[in-house]
C-alpha cells in the first residue's frame, strides 16, 4: 500500500484535460446535480486510471506537494492500489484510490484551493494519460437486526390489539407467514397472510374494546426469533380480562415470518380462542 503521501498524488491528479469540463472542480456530477441542499455527510472520491508513459517523475511532483493540503483539509484514504482483471469485471485500471472528505463544500474548497490548482496545473495533466472519476455520497449502510425488525412490528402489534387496525401489522407479514395458536379454532398450526387476517380480526371482535398491553416485561432475540413476554388486560366480550402472554416473531429479512404466542391465565378463560 502506498504511504499518505503517494496517495495526495492521486487525489492532486484527479482529472485530465480528457475529462470534460473538469467534473472535480465544477461539481457537476450527475449524482451531485440531483441534490437540492449540500450534503453535510461524508463524500468519497472514486478515482480510476492511468500515468502517461514515462509519467512517473511528473507523478512523484504531486507526491511533494499534496500530503500536506491533504492533510489540511481532512482528506483520508479509504483505499488504493492496482486493479486486478477478473472474470466478471469490465475494466482494470492501474491506479485506483477512494477517497473521503468530510463534506462536499470540505471537497469543493479543496479543489478550488489556489495552491491545488497550481499543483494541477503545472504536473497532474501532464502526468495523467486517462482519468476517471466520481463523487459518490458515503453514508453507512442500515443494518437492521432481527430484534429490531420485530420490535418494529410488535409497535404495530400493540396498537392492533388496542385498535383493531391490524393492517400495518399484516403489511409486515412475509407471503409465506405461519403461526401457531395454543387453543380453540384457531389451535395448532396455521398459515398464510389470509389466515393471519381472519384471526386478528376475531381477536378484536372478541376484545371490541380493544386488549391493551400493561408492561412488556421481557425482549428475547435468540438468531431470527424474537419472545415479547408482557401483560394485558380488557373486556372480553364485555366481561374483566387479564393475562400473561408470550408471543415470539420469527424474522425473515425485513419480514415477520412466523407467530407463536404462549399464556399463562391469570383472569377469564380465554374461551374459544380469543388470543392475547
């Protein structure tokens, strides 16, 4: 890998005269042109290409003079070294660099620095036989666990059992979902989105007024499967009701795959299979 400093040379040369309108200094990456406000979050610098042939003295001048105004401005190396051909890429270019500012006016200022324009100027086109390159916006990736897709849809679990509105809920479910009923009708195995919305709607037919969660005692993720373990109470039909009640999710990417749900009776039976 090649020192900081090797790297500012790179970043100095980031585009040749071939390059229309010199994209780096102008800003008008087509990616860029669709933003309406200045992105304040990272921006990296995707740099592909090639030295002209005998290029590599003009290319150690810009080793000189752009670690230091690299440094100054914040400017980092996420990566660099030489393409490698394989079977299922396109092109492989003998220099390659990505590099990070800390904003776009950060990349901007840099560009348009006097003492980088006269670096460009004098040694980068002249090193430079071909150049590609691109600003791409860096943001970090959403990585979602399974215990917070479930959590995200238990919030639209607990205002089903209060409200009846079970279509968030069901919207999280996945085509092939099942779950398991501990008695009445709907005991044992069960399956399809179909089936789900039958039940809930007889879960809120027999909790017209609505079943609602007290406390959430306990949030279990053991892999894809996620146990609530939580008290309820209501009126089913119309009469006092309270229960503990485990339910787990079973996660399946972004989707609710599987339903199991668990209680321990501490009012009312539950009758024909009322849920919750």
């Amino acid at each position: 890998m090649r020192s900081f400093p090797a790297v500012a040379a790179l970043v100095i040369g980031l585009a040749a005269p071939a390059v229309a309108g010199d994209a780096l200094e102008a800003s008008e990456d087509p990616v860029m042109a669709t933003t309406t406000d200045t992105p304040t979050e990272p921006i990296l610098l995707f740099i592909q290409g090639k030295l002209k042939p005998g290029g590599e003295a003009t290319y150690g001048e810009y080793i000189k003079g752009t670690g230091p105004l690299m440094a100054e401005y914040g400017v980092t190396v996420d990566a660099v070294g030489a393409g490698v051909a394989g079977e299922h890429t396109t092109e492989a270019w003998p220099v390659n660099a990505i590099l990070r500012f800390p904003d776009l006016a950060t990349a901007e200022a840099f560009l348009a620095d006097p003492r980088y324009l006269e670096i460009k100027e004098k040694y980068r086109d002249a090193a430079y036989d071909e150049l590609h390159l691109s600003f791409v916006q860096a943001r970090t990736p959403k990585v979602r666990t399974p215990k917070a897709v479930a959590e995200e849809a238990f919030v639209d679990f607990r205002a089903g059992l209060a409200t009846g509105e079970w279509g968030p809920f069901l919207d999280r479910l996945s085509d092939d979902f099942t779950f398991h009923f501990p008695l009445g009708q709907y005991q044992g195995l069960n399956k399809g989105k179909d089936k789900a919305a039958e039940f809930f709607a007889f879960v809120s037919k027999v909790y017209a007024d609505g079943l609602f969660i007290d406390e959430v005692s306990g949030v279990t993720a053991d892999g894809a499967r996620v146990v609530f373990e939580f008290s309820d109470h209501g009126l089913m039909f119309g009469k006092p009701y309270a229960n503990k009640v485990a339910i787990s999710l079973d996660v399946c990417g972004e989707r609710i795959c599987g339903y199991r749900e668990y209680f321990g009776l501490v009012g009312p039976p539950p009758g024909d299979g009322g849920g919750s």
